[in-house]
C-alpha cells in the first residue's frame, strides 16, 4: 500500500476522543456561459483527465441536440489551467450543427458519433493504441455497445467486430484499467434502462467477461431509487465511486421511470469489484432550484492538479432528467440546459479522524514499512499539534527512539507533513519491522496517511486490503 485514508476502520485499532469527519467539495463555478443556440447545452458524460501526449489537460464534451439521443456529438477542449476552459466556437449556421463546431470527435468514416467517456491507455499494456473512447451507434435497431480506439483522440476507429456488451450502455461506461487484476473494467449497466452498476473485464478488447452487477440500491434507500451511472476513478492503492443516485417520481406510471432528480455520492473499492457505500448523503448535491445544477448533478471526472488539489467537474441540468421536454413543449428556449460545474477539495479531503475534544488519540493496525518516508494529511490550530509514536507491532510497547517523548510537534496544515524525533529524521530503521503508528492530538485532525508498506492483520502480510 502507498496510502492509508479513513473511509472506514478497517486499518484503525483504537481511537479516544476522535470522530470521522466527512466533507463535500466545494462549489467554485460554471465552466461554460455561452451556448449553441440550437442546443440543450453541453456536458453528458464528460471526460477530463491531464493528457501527457498533449503535455494539456483535456475535456472530451458531449454536445446535445434538441432531442438529445441519437443526435449527440462530442468536441475536445484543452486548456494549461484546469480552473479555466475554453469556450467551445461554433458557426451558427453550419448544417448539421456538428459541423460548425471545431475538434469534434469523428469515427472511421468522418461522420459524428457519441463516444461516451474517452480515455488515454498510457500507462497501460496497450498503450501503442493510443486512446479508447466506448460508444453505442446512432443507429438504434443495433443493440450492442462497441469500443473505439485513436492515435490522436480525435479521430476514432469504432471496432464493430468485438462489441463488449450485447445491449446499449446508455451510461458512463468508462474504461479503467486495474493493474492489480492486470484487467481493463469497462462500467456499464446490467442492461439498458436497468439502472444499477455492472462491470465488464476484458484483457484485450478482444474478449470480454459476462455482464457482472457490482453496486445497486438497497434496503437503506428510498423506494425507487436507482442507481444512474457511477464513475469510477483510481486514487491512490483504491478505487473511488461516484454513484449517481436517482430518486424519480414514483407518480409516473411508466414502466421504466423518466423523471427525477439526482445527486452524487461516494462509494470506494479496494480491488474493484467488491464495493462500499460511504455517508448515504449527497458528495455533490443539487443545487437551489432555478440554478444550473437545481435539477441533476452528475460529477464524472476527479483532477488532481500540479499544486496537489481535487478538483470534480461534474455535469449538470437546470431541471430534472426528461424535464427539457416539458420545457419545449412551452416553447421554452433550452439552450444551456446542460451545463458542466467545477467544485474543488483539499488532497485526501473526503474525511478525517478528528479530534471531539481538546485532545484524542488514534492507533493503526499492524502495518510493515518498506521504506522510511512517512507523510501525514494534517490540520490544527496555531497552537495545538499532533505527535506521532512508533509501536512494536507484536506487543504495542513504544519503540525506543520513537516514542512521544523523542517525538517532534507537528502543527499547523500539511499535505505532506514529515513525522521527526530528536535521534529519527525519518523510519529508515524500521523498515520490514511490524509496527503501529500512534498518533497524539490536540485540536487536530489527520486525513491521510502515507507510507508504502505491507498490511499485517492476518497470518500473512498483504501488499493491499
């Protein structure tokens, strides 16, 4: 492991007088004011992510048409600063629309399509392919969910031959490669307008597993809530989900439910497939009725940028989902319906093991260093700090030259934070030693801890939870 958050307590052995804070990211703006005029906005299933083939960051932009599906195209944005984007240009008389916009997305053919999340495979085995984007056809009567591939990210060729789900993936379907499994996970839906969360695992493109639900509404839910999409994105030695819990009318008599609202959550993984559900709030909720974001609040991608923030671009809708048809039916202008918001977090921000009083204590789980740079995620007041002691993992006895006495006050806020004590600049000595690390605090609250090492809680030690 390269890092221990708090999502839950499975690495915590003992705290006093300290609670998990849980925190939202912060609303900074809306990336994009001007819109086609012909157009319900843009935002969809939006990727972002830092492209190092452009040395840019990059938004891959799903621009919709009045009927939305099958018309929808998707342009590129780039930008050096992901506070800023730029505002897509567009030539209003161009015929079909997709035409007078610039950098939009094309396939094999040069025509339009809806690639629906786009990735970069660097880092990845199939890396020379250059960029993957998954997509359904605009043709409705084919029932299958296609990949497509890219040298430039621009012009696609969609891979007809291997389609990796027998139904349309009307969803963030998002590529993730799981370096642990040594597979690629593709997010999808069990089946179209079945709204839970399945996986699909392929090694290749070229094979692909059975259609497996991984996540979907339970008894601790609002009847009829269901579970929209749900992004899911790499930090650190997890995974982290992005559940778009829809809560839809229950008076529509349809059977598949159109209209509702939704908001973002939080879920994590430590392998991928076996998923957990943290607070059962909103991450990112809804914004006042009236704003953009007052009807639905999509987050798709998390940043994290060179000065060590989170930032969350989701995508958004001034009404409910369906509800631009009720506007149109009143001659109502839809342009901007769709919109997408930018929010912001501190590094490891999502919760904290905080103190309740003036002071508190917090104990880990047996762990086994491999090198000596521990860093700690902390925060406290001007004049209170937190004091870290090494335990021996077998017996809790405070290891001499590391204990409270020997250790140095850590205060004020870190993201990197470097534990010291009179004779120890660091735990080089400790390395492959099972050990606890004991943390003494006042006022405080610690985020993260950072640290490669082994867990030692079973018989064995385990690379990852």
């Amino acid at each position: 492991m390269k890092a221990i958050l708090f999502l839950d307590n499975w690495l915590i052995e003992r705290t006093d007088c300290v609670d998990r804070q849980w925190y939202k990211p912060k609303y900074v703006k809306q990336l994009i004011e001007d819109f086609h005029p012909e157009t319900l906005g843009y935002g969809g299933y939006l990727s972002a992510f830092y492209d190092e083939n452009l040395g840019k960051y990059v938004m891959y932009l799903a621009v919709y048409p009045p009927e939305a599906d099958p018309g929808t195209f998707v342009l590129r944005l780039e930008t050096d600063d992901p506070y800023e984007w730029p505002t897509p240009t567009y030539d209003v008389d161009a015929k079909p629309a997709w035409k007078g916009f610039k950098d939009v997305v094309v396939d094999q053919n040069g025509e339009r399509f809806w690639p629906l999340v786009t990735r970069s495979l660097a880092d990845t085995p199939l890396a020379d392919l250059g960029y993957i984007a998954t997509c359904i056809p605009s043709v409705n009567t084919d029932r299958n969910s296609y990949a497509a591939f890219s040298d430039d990210g621009l012009h696609f060729a969609i891979d007809y031959d291997n389609p990796w789900h027998h139904s349309r993936s009307d969803t963030w379907s998002g590529v993730t490669w799981n370096k642990n499994e040594q597979l690629f996970q593709i997010s999808t839906r069990p089946m179209n307008v079945d709204r839970r969360v399945a996986f699909v695992t392929t090694p290749d493109f070229k094979t692909f597993s059975p259609v497996r639900t991984v996540l979907q509404p339970d008894a601790m839910d609002r009847i009829g809530a269901e579970i929209y999409s749900m992004p899911v994105l790499p930090y650190e030695d997890l995974f982290l989900g992005l559940p778009h819990m829809f809560i839809p009318d229950t008076l529509e008599t349809r059977r598949y439910r159109m209209g509702g609202r939704t908001e973002t959550e939080l879920a994590y993984s430590y392998n991928g497939f076996n998923w957990y559900r943290t607070k059962r709030e909103p991450f990112v909720g809804i914004q006042e009725y009236g704003q953009q974001g007052g009807g639905q609040v999509y987050v798709q991608e998390m940043i994290r940028t060179n000065e060590d923030k989170l930032l969350f671009i989701a995508s958004a809708s001034k009404g409910e989902h369906f509800s631009y048809k009720d506007m149109q039916a009143m001659d109502m202008s839809t342009a901007g319906f769709f919109a997408p918001l930018l929010y912001e977090m501190r590094l490891d921000g999502f919760c904290s093991m905080k103190t309740w009083s003036r002071d508190g204590w917090l104990r880990t789980r047996t762990i086994i260093p491999k090198d000596g740079n521990l860093r700690l995620n902390v925060r406290t007041t001007a004049h209170t700090g937190i004091k870290v002691q090494v335990l021996d993992g077998e017996t809790a006895e405070p290891i001499p030259g590391y204990t409270l006495e020997e250790a140095e006050l850590i205060t004020g806020d870190h993201l990197f934070a470097a534990p010291r004590w009179k004779e120890h600049s660091d735990i080089s000595a400790l390395v492959d030693r099972p050990i606890r690390l004991e943390f003494q605090m006042r006022e405080a609250e610690i985020f993260a801890i950072r640290l490669d090492c082994q867990v030692y809680i079973g018989r064995n030690p385990a690379d990852t939870l």
